[in-house]
C-alpha cells in the first residue's frame, strides 16, 4: 500500500479531529453533570479555568473563552446558584469583584478527576507509558504550532 498524499493525510487528520471533539463534548457534558446534576458543559469549562486561574475577574473570562460579558455573566450566575463559585470584592478595585471556586466545588471536581483518569487508564491498558508520551508529544507540538501561528 503507497503512502498516502499530504491532501489524504489531512483529511484523515480532520476525521480523526472530528471525532476526537466529539469525544470531549460528551465527555465534558459527563463531567459537568458529575459535579452538579445542574451544571451546563460550558460552564463546567469555566469552572475548571477559575479552579486553575482564580481567584479572578469575569471581563478575564470574556477573553478567554471569547463571549461577551453577558454570556460570561449568565454562566458565572449559574455557577453561583449552584454553590460552585463565590464572588467578592477585589481589593484592587472596589468597583470590581473576582469569582472564586468554592471548597465544594474543588472538593467534587478533584473526585471526578480522579475517576476519569482511573477509567481512561483503563481504555488505554494496552499502551505503553511511552506510546503515551508519543501521543502527548504529538499533542504538544500540534498545540505549540497553532499557538505560534496565531
């Protein structure tokens, strides 16, 4: 069988892609509903980014996920129903307030990571840590391209 042309490979790249976002948008709809029976996909997101970035402003969040203050508004609101997250005045400016995860919220995000590592340990039994690595590395150096392109 001939190598397939670079058009071939990145169609089947673009397959492969497409599966793969698939995969995570169920996966985060599943991991959002494990937290909080309530919690949307897209908020979960955000919850995740204030866990590893807060405490922080919303306007931070309009940035990086690209949605306007309203958008980012409703899901900060949401996750504020649920006992997720906190807001508070931020002592550089009073006018502002940054939002915070709650210790619940950490407390059931840590479980559901440890449970989807455990179960994607297991699917992927049959790698090697160093396919592992290969398939990280794959990963990194896609990711740095696109970073640097941008």
């Amino acid at each position: 069988m001939s190598e397939p042309t670079r058009e071939q490979a990145m169609r089947q790249l673009e397959q492969e892609f497409g599966v793969l976002l698939r995969r995570i948008r169920r996966a985060i709809g599943e991991r959002g509903r494990a937290v909080h029976p309530e919690l949307q996909a897209s908020a979960y997101l955000m919850l995740g980014y204030v866990r590893e970035h807060g405490p922080l402003r919303a306007s931070v969040m309009c940035s990086v996920f690209d949605l306007d203050k309203g958008a980012v508004s409703r899901q900060v609101q949401h996750l504020l129903d649920l006992g997720l997250v906190t807001r508070a005045p931020d002592p550089t400016d009073g006018r502002a307030t940054l939002i915070s995860v709650t210790d619940e919220a950490v407390r059931r995000m840590g479980a559901v990571e440890v449970e989807r590592r455990e179960g994607l340990s297991e699917k992927l039994g049959e790698w090697s840590a160093a396919d592992i690595m290969d398939l990280v590395g794959s990963l990194a150096r896609y990711n740095q391209t696109l970073d640097s392109s941008t």
